[in-house]
C-alpha cells in the first residue's frame, strides 16, 4: 500500500486545533433528494471557510466514467472544471473549528484513500468522524423525515436499529467508517429517507433532518434558518402541484396509511423493519411521471 501522506497535501499554516469534529459527504454514491449536496452548500455558504488538504484526484478519479466539463470559446479551449477531493476548516456560530470533506468519491484506490483519511484523522487530532446522505425510501413527504444512523460503536447512536443483516452495494464512505472503526476511531453515518418520488429532486427537508443530526451528534452551532425556508417553500410547491390531482392523492394517502399503520404514534425513526405490501419505487415513479407530464412549463417541478 502507498504511503497514505502520498495520498494528499496539507497546509502547513493551520490553526490549533484541538479534538475537531470531520464531518465528510461524496459525490457518485446514493444521494436521494440531493442531501448531502444540499447541507455541504450550505454550510460552506454560510460559514467562513478555507481548504487546509487536497487529495490527489489524478490517483483518484477515472475521469472516463465521469468526465469533467471543458468550455470552448469560439476557437478555443477556455477553461475546464477540474474536479477537487478536499478538506475545508469551517467555524461554527460560536467560532468552533470543525472540518468537512467534499468531493468526488474515489474511483480507485479505496483502501489507500481510506488509510490517507485516516492518517489525516490522526494528525489532526480528529475526535468524531460524521457521514450523511439520502436515500430513497417508500414514505410521504407528509409525514416527518426519518433516518437510518449507524456508528463504530453502539454508544455513540441513540436511535433504534430496524435492519438485522443485509448486504449492499459498498462505498468509500461507508469503507472509512469501517476502517476508522477497525482502528479505534469514533465514526458516526446518517442515511436520511427521501421519498421515491423526490429522490432525483432538490428536497431540502431531508438536508435539514441531516443538520439536525449532525448538530445532536457533534454539538457544533449550525445555521438552518436558509434550510428551513427552502424545505418550507419546497414542501408548499409538492402540496400545490398534487392538489387537485387525486391519482398522485390516492398514491400518498396510501404511502400515509402504510407509514402510520407501521411507525404507529411512538416511533418513525424508519421503515425498513420487515416486508410490508408497499408501492415500489417503479410504481410511485410512474404514476409521479405521469403527473408530472401534465405540468405545463419548468415552474412545474417540484
């Protein structure tokens, strides 16, 4: 294995640092309701911040697979979009320092990329490493979002566990909090539920269930007033546009049903206990598609 310091740069003008938070969030794995790009925007929009590490996407990235965008000007190649796997140093309200890592997920090198994390997480004194993305899940956007929380050590998750054992498609994220398991580290994930239906919209809903989760397990003094508006507004836009329509109606009270008939009054922390006679996401998308088709104009979108 390469030497992980190989794997990245680190400023060397850093600030003291003592047991910060590393909150991280990839691009190219599951992502319903554009969670986890939605809180990473915001909080590097509302909170001062700078790049202290960037990791080596040459190494990383196949650029085949997904291949950055170039602008060509008339006769010319005017500038090219060069994708960048780093680490911001942020400040909470209060002026605590935290991290976050953005960017690509590695199309290579996952144990390499996990151990330079790692190495990081060390050299850095990390106390609390914080995963979060959405994923699609057969629920109402009219009920509260609910989310899957997993960690290296049972302590540090308060929520009741629906799952027994299943195996999933891996990813880089869920490798790291593995490893960092393996080697004695803190680690926490957030998988927020997006309905079906939003999954390949903006639903900032989800991205606020994320924030409050990050903000209960690291302690650090978020903003959300921006989130919050954008959920609400989105929310009234979703009620308007299946006002009116009763086969969309007839889809969510039935999701409703299911939801309460399952979560009942106690407990909706997630739906993924035991097989339930639930629309399928090819169902619900078809009968959203239809509905959407029918929208006149971009202002239609959910």
């Amino acid at each position: 294995m390469r030497n992980p310091e190989d794997l990245y740069e680190l400023d060397t003008d850093l600030p003291g640092l003592s047991g910060p938070v590393l909150l991280h969030s990839l691009d190219g794995f599951v992502d319903a309701g554009s969670t986890g790009q939605l809180l990473r925007e915001h909080l590097l929009d509302a909170l001062d911040h700078r790049v202290i590490a960037r990791f080596d996407v040459d190494s990383l990235l196949d650029y085949r697979a997904r291949r950055p965008m170039m602008v060509y000007d008339r006769d010319h190649w005017a500038s090219y979009d060069a994708p960048e796997l780093v680490v911001h140093l942020l400040r909470d309200e209060v002026g605590t320092p935290f991290l976050m890592l953005s960017g690509p997920e590695p199309d290579r090198l996952w144990e390499g990329f996990t151990a330079a994390v790692r190495h990081l997480v060390e050299r850095l004194g990390v106390r609390l490493v914080v995963g979060f993305h959405g994923i699609p899940m057969g629920v109402p956007h009219t009920r509260p979002v609910g989310l899957t929380s997993h960690a290296t050590r049972s302590e540090l998750i308060n929520r009741t566990s629906w799952f027994d054992k299943v195996q999933v498609p891996g990813s880089a994220a869920a490798l790291l909090e593995l490893r960092l398991g393996e080697a004695g580290h803190d680690a926490v994930g957030f998988a927020v539920h997006v309905p079906h239906y939003l999954a390949q919209a903006a639903y900032p809903a989800a991205a606020v269930a994320a924030l409050e989760a990050v903000v209960s397990a690291t302690g650090l003094v978020l903003p959300s007033d921006r989130l919050r508006e954008a959920a609400a507004k989105t929310d009234a836009e979703i009620s308007r546009q299946i006002a009116g329509n009763e086969e969309v109606e007839k889809v969510v009270r039935a999701l409703e049903e299911q939801y309460d008939a399952f979560a009942g009054a106690a407990d909706r922390e997630s739906l993924l206990a035991e097989s339930q006679d639930m629309p399928t996401a090819e169902e619900i998308a078809a009968q959203f598609e239809r509905f959407l088709a029918e929208q006149d104009g971009p202002d239609s979108q959910p």
